[in-house]
C-alpha cells in the first residue's frame, strides 16, 4: 500500500515552486520565533528564585525547621560523646 506524495499535506510535498517553499520556511521561522519567546518567557518564570520563595514560602519554612532540628540534634549527640 503506496501513498502517493503529491496527497501528502506540508514540506514534504515534491515539485512545490520557489515561492511556496519561501512561504513555509517563513511561516516555520515565525512559529519557531513565537516558540522561542514562549520558552523564553517560561524559563524566566522559573529561574526567579524571589517568584519561587513567594510561591512555596511554607514548604521552604517547614525544610528549614527540619534541617534546623537536625543540625541540632546532631550537635547535642556530638556534644554528649566527648
């Protein structure tokens, strides 16, 4: 079972003119461009470390306690084998 290549939609479609070609690499960069900016936009979101410490401020208050009470725990039983 053959598919026959000129009912194939998109880039891939042979004896397309000069012209469609351009149109498709153009629409391609402006699509890549749009998903850049959108990753762009997504990566700063998540490497701003002050958005981050407003978002999950208990969960790092509740983690600092805890290595607290460790660091603690471990001094006082240092502390008792001397």
């Amino acid at each position: 079972m053959s598919v026959d290549p000129s009912q194939m939609p998109g880039p891939s479609r042979p004896g397309r003119s000069a012209a469609e070609i351009r149109r498709d690499i153009d629409i391609q960069r402006r699509q890549l461009g749009g998903s850049v900016e959108q990753l762009r936009g997504r990566v700063t979101e998540l490497t701003d470390w002050r958005r981050q410490v407003e978002e999950h401020r208990s969960q790092l208050i509740a983690a600092a306690a805890v290595v607290g009470f460790a660091v603690g725990v471990r001094a006082m039983l240092r502390r008792r084998k001397r």
